[in-house]
C-alpha cells in the first residue's frame, strides 16, 4: 500500500480523498495556488505545496509544479480528482514516467474514451448499445444530410474532442441543419482546437442514467448500480439520484451487467461512469468518463462502499475482494449541488462565508471544504459542496432531504438552496417523472 498521496486538486473532493487517505493510515500532500493558502483542504493535510498563482493554469493544471512537489514531498501516488487534469492522458502518462502511480486508469484508456468517436466505437465493439448516428466523423454537409435522412431529424451535431455541454447544435429539420454543423465545428475548433464532428439522433425526452463500475488490475470488475442525472442545467448536473425512480431491478440488473461486461473486454482498471441516455426502455451509449464523479457519494451512500478507499485500493494493485454477487443495494439516495450562485440568475457569487450550520443528523452527509469566515475565490468552480441524503425508501429520502435544506444555513453569499427547496416541492419531481429537459422549464417558469 502507498504511504504518501500527493492529491493533485483542490475544494471539496481535495479534502473527500485526504479523509479516505487518512482513514487507510496513508500520508497526504495538499497542492494550493495562493488563492487556496486558508483551504481546508491545506489545512487537514499532513504537507502542502504552493504550486503556483490563483489561475488555474498556472497552479492546479501546471503540470511541471505538480511533478516537482510529489517529488519533493516523496510521494508514491497522485489521485488527481475530478476536473482539472483527471483526465488528461499526458498527465497521466507522465506521473507514470516519473515513477509514481496514477490513482486513474491507464493513459491509453482515457485518451481513447476523450475522443467520443473513438468511445463510441469502442462501446459498439463491446456490445454496448449507442446512440443512432454516423460512423465516425462527418466531413461534409453532404454527408452530413445524408445521415440525418437515413436517422431522421431532430438530429445533433457533436464535438468529437466535447465535453461540458459545448461543441453541441440540435438541427430541428433539414433547413436548420448547415447552419448547425457550421457552428458545431466553429464552437468545437475554438473550444477544443479540434473541428471534428459527429452526428446523433437527438433524443427528445431521455432520461441522463449513468452506471458507476469499479474494475480492480486482475480482471475483476463490478457495477455499483445506476444513477439519475437527468435534472441538468446548460447540460450541468444540478442533482442526482440513486437508484433512477424510471428503473426496474430488471433493467438496472441488465445494464449494469452489459456496462461490466463491456469494461471487462476493454481491460480498464479503477473507477469509471458509462453514461448513457434511456428512452422508451432503451438505453442508448454517450460518453464514459474516466475518473470519479462528482455525484459519487449517492452511490457510496446506497452500497456502503468508500469509491476513493476502493481506487486506491485497486491502483496498489490490491484485488478487489468480492464479487457483483456479494454487493446490494439498499434504499435511496440523493445529492443537491450546492453553488455559490444566485438561485435565479445563477451568477457566481463568491465572497466570504458569514454564518455557517449545514445539516446533519442520520443519513445526512455534506462534502463541503468551505467554513465560518473563508473567502469562496472568484477563480474556480462555484460549487462549495454537496449534501448527500439517505433514506430507507425514495419518500424517506425526500422527507429528510426538504428538512436538510431547512436547516443549513450559508450565510454571507448567495446559494442554490433556495432552488433545490423548490425543487424537492415541486409534484413532478416528487414523483421522479422528469426527463433531462425538465430543470430547464422548471428554471425558468418562476
Ligand atoms: P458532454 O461531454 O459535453 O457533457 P455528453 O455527450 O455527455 O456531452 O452530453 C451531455 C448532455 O447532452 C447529456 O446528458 C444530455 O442531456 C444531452 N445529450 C447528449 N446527446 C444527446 C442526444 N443524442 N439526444 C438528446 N440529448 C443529448
């Protein structure tokens, strides 16, 4: 087992790993900017490094300073988190060179699942099934047309190097269509430096479910169930649930098999999410993200396992210990995204925290790195953390759920509470029947 990890992140998940690290009797080492020299996540580590200025490309994606202080402080191993360098290949590839191991999977492995082109030939060739759409990349708007045809409109346009919602254009009817495969490929070139586009029919009222796998480095792999994410905002996840209130133990017994199998042939190790859209019983391919999720913790939450124990665990090489029949599942989760943002116009609202109570109680868990008096920078993501729910059954759920929103109090800034508090009245909500357009109608209709 490693002594040292050096955890190449910052906020909430910097300190969720240090815990996890702590509680396996391993040592940590915190990367800052100066912008985070009072984070708590510098505060709880065994040792902290300034690696660089408050933009993020000079600190927590410097590459060159990360390596320098896992060298300095001696560290075994690097979890780089979610964001940032999580899946960047190269970084992977050279924490490995340099001789210390990627809590991640293996560099080939990410780079093949950032190219969505190259993911979703993979996950045919696996047996997963995929979106209808072109095979490969589309060159022409002849082409182009030619595929919607045979697809049928609505169709989208997306960005072979996407990701975060951008490089994506729906064209309604063939007339629209030119002008959407001309602005996917000027958004995806500016946005990733890569004009590769692909073509999908555009689902109109799926459901965003997404299984979680675990795979250890001698062939054993697991599914910890599915999760909901299908209440989005500007395609963010705004709050995520597991089980999905759509799924039978049928379905989600199949998928979460099909998705095993699949990482299985592939020979991927550590922790991994294939996503997948679920329309009319079908469950369609996206993407697979290659790290650990921000919704996370619902899982944990319904299979009593810790993921970052379980990642560090496999990347020392350890086996996993158990098989898919070992594993169940038990009652509900629920996880509320909590940013600093006006609840209605949602710009970012950074400044320093006044009073501060979040909730607690059983079931009640809150990943935050924030506390009374600290200063939320304007630099970085505006989500300061996360309060996860657990309840016996989905109601239990919600029960405890609009109590927590009660009771926690950030003071000082502007949250998302208030709308996660309208959300959790809303009827439709409360009986699970949204599709990943549902959030932005909601957003709206104050
Ligand atoms: P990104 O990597 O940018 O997040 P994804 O492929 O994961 O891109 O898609 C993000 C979101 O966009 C999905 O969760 C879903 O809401 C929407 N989306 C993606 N593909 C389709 C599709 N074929 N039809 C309808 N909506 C889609």
């Amino acid at each position: 087992m490693f002594e040292k990890v050096l955890v190449a992140n910052r906020g909430e998940i910097a300190l969720r790993i240090h815990r996890a690290c702590k509680e396996m009797g391993i040592r940590t080492v915190a990367v800052h900017s100066t912008a985070d020299a009072d984070a708590m996540h510098v505060r709880l580590a065994d040792e902290a490094v300034c690696i660089g200025p408050a933009q993020a490309r000079e600190s927590y994606l410097n590459i060159p300073a990360i390596l320098s202080a896992a060298t300095i402080t001696g560290a075994d191993a690097i979890h780089p988190g979610y964001g940032f360098l999580s899946e960047n290949a190269d970084f992977a590839s050279m924490v490995e060179e340099h001789g210390f191991t990627f809590i991640g999977p293996s560099p080939d492995h990410i780079r093949m699942m950032g190219d969505k082109i190259a993911a979703k030939r993979a996950a045919l060739e696996t047996g997963i099934p995929v979106v209808p759409g072109s095979d490969g990349a589309v060159e022409t708007v002849d082409e182009a047309m030619h595929i919607a045809h045979d697809i049928g409109f609505p169709v989208l346009i997306k960005a072979a190097a996407g990701g975060g919602g951008r490089g994506m254009k729906v064209a309604e009817t063939r007339a629209d269509l030119k002008n959407a495969w001309q602005v996917a490929r000027t958004e995806a070139m500016s946005s990733f430096g890569n004009e590769e586009v692909y073509i999908e029919k555009y689902l109109s009222r799926p459901r965003h479910i997404e299984v979680q796998i675990l795979a250890d480095l001698h062939g054993n792999v697991v599914h910890l169930g599915e999760r909901d994410c299908s209440l989005q905002r500007r395609h963010q996840k705004v709050l995520e649930e597991a089980p999905s209130p759509a799924l039978n133990w049928s379905q989600r017994n199949e998928i979460g098999h099909v998705a095993a199998e699949a990482i299985r042939k592939l020979g991927y190790r550590s922790v991994g999410t294939i996503e997948f859209l679920y329309e009319n019983g079908g469950f369609y391919f996206i993407e697979m993200n290659t790290r650990l999720q921000v919704e996370h913790p619902v899982t944990e939450m319904i299979c009593g396992l810790d993921l970052v124990r379980e990642m560090v665990r496999v990347a020392s090489g350890a086996p996993l210990g158990y098989t898919q029949d070992n594993l169940r599942f038990s009652g509900h989760a629920i996880e509320c995204r909590i940013n600093a943002e006006d609840p209605d116009t949602f710009q970012p609202s950074p400044g320093r925290v006044g009073d501060y109570h979040p909730p607690g109680g059983l079931g009640v868990r809150v990943d935050s790195a924030i506390y009374s008096g600290y200063a939320i920078p304007p630099y970085y993501d505006s989500m300061i953390g996360k309060l996860i729910v657990h309840g016996a059954n989905r109601n239990e759920c919600l029960m405890r759920l609009r109590r927590c929103l009660e009771e926690y109090v950030i003071d000082g800034i502007k949250s998302t509470i208030p709308l996660h508090q309208r959300l959790v009245a809303n009827p439709d909500f409360v009986n699970g029947d949204y599709d990943i357009h549902w959030l932005e109608k909601f957003v709206g209709m104050k």
